[in-house]
C-alpha cells in the first residue's frame, strides 16, 4: 500500500508540472514549425497519403533493397527528407481532452510506481538517495527515444532538449513525492 500511495503522490506531482510546461511555458512547442504554405500542403497530403494513417518516413526506400544506403543519399540530397505524423480528415478527432489527459495521468501512475517500487528496495536510504534515484530514472526516461529520434530522425536539437528537460522535471517533481512518503514511518 505505501508503494501504491508513492506512486500515486508522485503521479499526481508529474501531471500537475506537465501541466504548467505544457500551459504556462513554451517548453511544450519550442521546435515544433507550421508548414510555410499550408493551404497547398494538404490537399497534397490528403491525395498523396489518403485514408491511411500513420506515420510516414520520406523519402521512402524500401529497407530490404540492397542499394538502400545509396537510394535514400540521392533522394534525400534531392528532395530532402522527414518523418510525418498523419491522420485523414474525420480520423483520430478527439472533441474533449478528457481521454488523452487520463491516458497521460495512467502513463505517469505507471512511472511513478515503478519509481516508487525501486525506491522502496533501498534500504537506509536518506530522502536525498530516493530523491536522486527517481530523478536518475527520469533522466533515463528523458533520453532514451529523446535523443534516438534526434540522432535517427533528425528532430530539432531544441525540441529534444526542451522534451527531456520535461522529463527529468517530472521526475524531479515526482521523485520529491515518492521519497518524502516513502521516508515517513511506518505507524
């Protein structure tokens, strides 16, 4: 139960501070960009995509050709190259947040209690230990696709940043739950 409560507490601290990044900082958008000319880039997409949706890596070389390599070079110096997120009209429209936002608070519930459960294995640790344990987890956490879709993918240096900084924050905040709960005694 002490483990569940931990994790509980420290779900509640990473929502309410992903909240404030995501409302009260620019955190949440710095290197997301609007199209430049929209308006002709998607009738574009919707004829070129269709009712499909997904994500997209362009230009597409079909990775068991053996020239691969190669192929995507040329595309890529051509006509250069992105990976897109895409629904269609009328597909993936959320008309309340209210189902992302509790999918978002399950995941950090999730986080948090295996923070709590890893903190909870360490026995004499002071409330710095724990706090620093969670706040290690969070900087993992932070970089583990962070940094693959930056290096991979090419996502803006600032974008992966600015992600990772949420991250760890999150742990941070989360991990001062976990370890001032878990440190309390047992009555």
């Amino acid at each position: 139960m002490r483990i569940l409560i931990a994790g509980l507490l420290g779900a509640i601290a990473m929502f309410v501070w992903t909240s404030v990044a995501h409302l009260a900082t620019p955190l949440a958008t710095i290197g997301i960009s609007q199209i430049s000319d929209e308006a002709a880039a998607l009738p574009a997409l919707d004829n070129s995509v269709g009712v499909q949706p997904g994500l997209y890596f362009f230009p597409w070389v079909d990775p068991k050709d053996p020239d691969m390599p190669a192929k995507t070079a040329t595309l890529q110096k051509a006509h250069g190259h992105g990976l897109l997120i895409y629904s269609p009209a009328g597909v993936n429209i959320e008309t309340s947040m209210v189902p992302m936002l509790i999918k978002e608070f399950i995941k950090q519930f999730v986080q948090a209690l295996i923070a709590a459960a890893i903190v909870s294995m360490m026995i004499g640790a002071t409330f710095l230990m724990r706090w620093g344990a969670v706040t290690l987890i969070g900087v993992s956490t932070g970089i583990a696709t962070n940094v693959s879709y930056w290096n991979w993918y090419h996502f803006p240096l600032n974008y992966t940043l600015s992600q990772i900084t949420i991250e760890v924050v999150s742990a941070m905040v989360a991990g001062l739950a976990i370890a001032w709960w878990l440190g309390r005694r047992a009555t």
